[in-house]
C-alpha cells in the first residue's frame, strides 16, 4: 500500500474534501487523526468505516484557529501511532463577501480558519518532523483562489495568497531538514462549501460551462492527488502549488 503505517493528521477531517482524504488515506493503508469541531457523529461513522475495512484512525476535536488546538492535535498523533508523517491542513471557510461588504468579524474568522491554522500547524509539525529526525510533509489543502481574483469572495482569496506564500518560504527553510511543504489548489468541488453554487441551477450552469471539463471536480479527485503527493512517489516535490482544476484557471471568468 502507498501510504503503509504513516501518522496523518487531517483538519476538518469529518466533511467535504477532508473526508474524503482520510478515506483514501486510509484504504492506503495510513494511521489516521480526524480533526472537527463540530458534528463528532461523523467521525465517528469514518472511524467505523475504516476500522471495519482494517484500517487505524481516531478523532480529535481542536479548533484549527487556536495554536493551543493544534498542539493537542498534533499531540494525539504522536500519542496514539508514537509520531507524525503527514499533516494536510485541509479546514477552511469562505464568507462570499467583497471588500466593500467584508466585516473585521468575517475576515478575521477566514484568516484564522485558512490560513493561521496553516501558519501554525505547519511550524508546530516541523518542530515535530525534527525531533524525530527523519523528514515530514505538509500539505495545505489550497484553492486556485490562492492566484486567481475571485470577485465577491476577497478575504478567501487573501488567505490563499497567504497559504500560496507560506508553502513557497516554510519549503524553501525546511528543505535541508527533508520537510516538505506542497499546496494543493482545487478549482470547484462537490463539497458543502459550494451547496450554495449547487442549489442555484443558473449559476451551476455557467460555473460548469466555465470549466473546460465542464463539471465540478468530485472530492475523491483531490484525495487521490494527495495520496500520491503522501506516498514515497512524490519526494522530489517541494514549496511549489499542484493545481487540480478541470482547466477552469485557463477558461472564462463567469462564475
Ligand atoms: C471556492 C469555491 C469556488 C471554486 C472555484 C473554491 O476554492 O471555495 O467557492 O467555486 O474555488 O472558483
């Protein structure tokens, strides 16, 4: 199996894109950490679904956009499988809101939730991935906003640009340390963040017409590319954005 035996913290692990990361991971044969804040139910129903296909996971319930929640995160995995391998820092939020319309409240939450959580998972994982001394991964979950204007969305847009900066430069301090770093930007995705865009058939249809594969990207497309990104295949890789996007960067802007 690709990913056999490797420690993986995922945030926002129980929905959307998250999820769908620790299944594969899993069935890759990884030891998993479901991170949420809310909704334990559904961790609950991934942890028994991977325990009965012989897997290893467990949850743990930490606010992303708290270090101190980070700590006990990246705590529960050295505690439960006696290291780390592998943090995707997958949790983030969007407000739909343009500069004019964005409250301090809403841009601060979007910061936190994005891109502190990535700032700070990142440096509390490489404090990790050095005292064991073997090299580590760190993998934040993007988006194509993280170079692409999106109108009517700017504070998301900003902390991409962050995560976009922080990948390039925490790859490049850590390089000699064997700790990668790598985004991953995803165009549009069949995934809660989005339900709105869903349950609009007008703007589906031209958000679908936008993407040159003429639909949104399934949550299991991401997945794979992380899987393949966590696996000894990708070890050359480093502070640099893969994107996985249907084309939409290249084609037309009506969303
Ligand atoms: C955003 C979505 C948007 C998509 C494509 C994603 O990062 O979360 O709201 O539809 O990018 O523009």
């Amino acid at each position: 199996m690709l990913l056999d035996g490797k420690s993986m913290v995922v945030t926002g692990g129980n929905s959307g894109i998250g999820e769908a990361i620790v299944l594969a991971a899993a069935a890759e044969g990884a030891n998993m950490v479901i991170d949420y804040v809310a909704h334990p139910e559904e961790v609950a129903t991934l942890i028994s679904r991977i325990e009965s296909a012989g897997g290893h996971a467990v949850g743990v319930q930490a606010d992303v956009s708290k270090v101190a929640d980070l700590h006990t995160m990246i705590d529960k995995a050295v505690q439960t499988y006696g290291r780390l391998d592998v943090l995707v820092n997958n949790a983030g939020v969007e407000t739909r809101t343009s500069l004019m319309d964005t409250t301090e409240a809403d841009f601060d939450k979007v910061i936190a939730i994005n891109l502190k959580s990535a700032f700070f998972g990142t440096q509390l994982a490489a404090k990790q991935f050095l005292a064991q001394g073997s090299g580590g991964l760190v993998l934040n979950i993007s988006s194509v906003h993280e170079d692409w204007p999106m109108p009517g969305n700017i504070a998301y847009c900003v902390s991409k640009g962050g995560t976009r900066m922080l990948t390039r430069t925490a790859g490049v301090e850590l390089g000699p340390h064997n700790i990668r770093v790598v985004n991953i930007a995803p165009g549009a995705v069949n995934t809660p963040i989005n339900t709105s865009t869903e349950n609009d058939p007008a703007k589906l249809k031209s958000l679908d017409a936008a993407i040159p594969l003429g639909r949104m990207a399934l949550p299991g497309e991401i997945a794979d590319v992380v899987v393949f990104l966590a696996s000894g295949k990708a070890g050359y890789m480093t502070a640099t954005t893969v994107v996985i996007d249907g084309g939409i960067m290249q084609g037309s802007v009506g969303l």
